[in-house]
C-alpha cells in the first residue's frame, strides 16, 4: 500500500476485491471483509486516480453483502477531501441506484414529498427493437427553497422467458428551483448489445426521483 509504483499500490486493492470481473469470486472477503479495511484506509488518500478507482471499486463489491458496513465507512469519510469524496460517490453508485435512502442522504438528497411528476410521454409507444425511445415530463417541486434532486428513470425490459428485469439510468443531479414547472426531456436506445439483448412485448419505464417511484408509463417493443 505505501510502495512508490502506482501500479503496486493499486495491487493491493484489486488482488483482494471480492468480486472482481472475470476473476475467481473471493467467497472468504464475500463473509468476512474485515482484512480488507485497513488496505482501503491506507488507499483511500492516494495521489494517484488509478488507485483510487480500485478503493471505490472494492467498496462496491463490498457493498453488495455488506452495505450497512460501507455505509458507515462512507459516513466517516465523506468530506475529509476531495479524493474520498470522489471515492464514496463511486463505491455507492450502486446503492444509490437502489434507491438506498440513507446513501442518498450522505449527498444532501432528501424527501421527496413536495415534488410532483406529471404529463410523462413515451414517444413511440410501440418501438422496434434497434429504435430509439424518447420520453419526458414535467417537474414541480412545491416548497420554500431549492432543492438537490437526483433524476433516474428505470426501465423494466422483457426478459427472453417472459419475466422482466428492472435497469435503472441517471438522467441528472440538479437543485432544482421551486414553484416551476422543469419539463425533462431524455431518450433510450433499443439496439442490441453485447451486454443486453432486447425481447418484444409489454415494458415499462419508471421515473425516479432521489430513489422514489414518481411516475411510470407502458409501451411496446416489437421485432
């Protein structure tokens, strides 16, 4: 963790993440991951961006089994500076797109009791799979002062045997003024990928504001 190559000191991080892509899954860390802590405390300050990435990224695996463990973690290091702040934002990026309540909280998202979502339209509602989507809707946030708003928006895809699995996107963070209407606007490929394979039939997409459901429409996607 303190030698002088960057390369040796990113090591230390990666060669003990539990789930790192197309590497033997760590199923002792997955259990226990309380050896690996003090090489993140190390790292966690570390000049160099290439290792930090791999802190963020072993938190994140961590998170996964363990979220209330990082979730204390990223308490304790949020705002000590710039780099861990840059660290905790990324080991959470996939609680947050949980919708986890208490990651959102750490980045001043709060309720979303006093904002409203309205008029959302899903242009075409019948796409062909290779096509685009494009949606939007209105924001109205009733209150006294701005406010920090995480936009997302989650689409349920039709899965090959029929079920559906639920993604979820970032559209935007943004403090959003009160007492206006903020028309959003975004869009979706429908193109097959190596990662993701579109089936035809009945999908929905959903909006999401700091992790809470606000809005959701069907459509349909055909071959």
């Amino acid at each position: 963790t303190e030698h002088e190559n960057e390369h040796v000191r990113r090591l230390a991080s990666e060669g003990c993440r539990p789930l790192l892509p197309w590497n033997i899954r760590l199923n002792q860390f997955v259990k226990d991951p309380t050896p690996i802590l003090p090489i993140l405390e190390t790292l966690k300050a570390d000049d160099s961006l290439y290792v930090r990435k791999s802190v963020a990224n072993n938190l994140n695996d961590l998170s996964k089994n363990h979220p209330d463990l990082v979730l204390d973690i990223a308490e304790r290091w949020y705002g000590d500076n710039e780099h861990t702040n840059w660290i905790v934002k990324h080991a959470l990026r996939t609680l947050l797109k949980k919708g986890n309540q208490r990651a959102l909280s750490i980045f001043g998202f709060g309720d979303v009791d006093d904002v409203t979502i309205s008029k959302l339209t899903v242009t075409p509602d019948l796409i062909a799979i290779g096509d685009d989507l494009f949606f939007s809707f209105d924001l109205l946030l009733k209150a006294d002062q701005t406010k920090k708003l995480r936009l997302e928006y989650a689409i349920h895809y039709v899965k090959a045997n029929g079920s559906r699995s639920k993604k979820v996107f970032q559209i935007s963070e943004r403090e959003v003024t009160p007492n206006t209407s903020h028309t959003i606007k975004s869009k979706q490929s429908f193109r097959n990928m190596t990662t993701r394979k579109h089936y035809p039939g009945q999908h929905k997409i959903e909006i999401l504001v700091n992790g809470i459901s606000k809005a959701q429409a069907a459509f349909m996607v055909t071959e």
